[in-house]
C-alpha cells in the first residue's frame, strides 16, 4: 500500500494534535504546517517511521515576510527515496524587529539529517534565524563579523567593510 499525502498529515495529527498547524496542499510539494517548537520532533517522526522514512532533506528555506507581518517562515523539503514521496513542512516563527530583540529561533534537525548543518548555517547568515542545538551555527557564506542579514526586506547593507565602500 501507497504511502498518501493524507495518510502522513493525519499520522501527525493524531500524534502531535495542536502542534500540527494545517496543511497546504496549493504547494508543490503539498505542505503540512509545524509549530516552531515541534519541527525537531516532527522531523524525527517521518525519518523513523517505517512508512515514511523520509530519508533525504533537500532543502532548507528562510522567508522573510516583512517587518509588517512580524514573521518570518522556514520551509523543510523532504523526499523519501524507497517510497518516492515529497513533502514540505512550514513553520511560521515571529520575526524580531530591532536589534534589541533576540533573533527567532526554531530547534536544529541537525541530529537528524546531516546535510541540514549547512542548511540551517545558511538561512542563520542570510536571514538571521537561530538554529538552537546546532553543532556549528556561523555564518557560512559572508564574514563573521559582517552586520545584519542580507535577504531580510528591512536589510540596510554597511557603508563600510575594513575601510572598503561597499553601499553605493
């Protein structure tokens, strides 16, 4: 028997209840909505469960939604390599606004798929979003002491880098 989109929304549902969120199936792939604070367990969930094994984390994606909305969302997409399935997970986190308020912060899936260390150090640098439990979390494609996070709507590149404009 087939592993459905349905069957793995109403698995977690009935394992997670509240901390499953909806789905959104306008999505390709379809897309089951996660609490920030159930991400790490519901990833555990579909890598170990026999039915889904959900085997491979292609991708990690940062959005920023704006400082308008006040959030901002991280998209897993996963794929199951013995049963040929595609899945996404959302999870929408408050976005902070200023300086002064800590950075969001989702758990890291690190322990569970190796690959999401690179992911999650990724959409860390460019949209500022803290992977807590991480084993490395650093910037990984600009400077470590580079200012603020390029690919969030409010982002204000420095005038200066080391004495270099870079703010034309």
């Amino acid at each position: 028997m087939n592993t459905t989109f349905e069957d793995i929304y109403q698995h977690l549902l009935a394992g997670f209840g509240e901390e499953i969120r909806g789905r959104d199936e306008q999505c390709s792939p379809a897309a089951i909505k996660v609490a920030p604070a159930a991400i790490a367990e519901v990833c555990k969930t579909l890598h170990t469960r026999e039915k889904t094994y959900f085997d491979q984390l292609s991708c990690i994606t940062g959005l920023d939604n704006g400082p308008e909305a006040g959030t901002m969302e991280v998209v897993y997409n996963l794929y199951s390599i013995p049963y040929n399935l595609h899945l996404s997970l959302k999870v929408e986190l408050p976005r902070n606004n200023s300086n002064e308020e800590p950075l969001p912060e989702l758990p890291t899936v690190a322990g569970i798929w190796r690959t999401a260390d690179w992911h999650e150090r990724e959409v860390f640098d460019l949209l500022g979003i803290r992977f807590t439990g991480h084993p490395d979390l650093r910037r990984i494609l600009l400077p470590a002491d580079w200012e603020g996070y390029p690919l969030r709507k409010d982002y204000r590149e420095q005038e200066y880098y080391h004495g270099i404009k870079v703010r034309f």
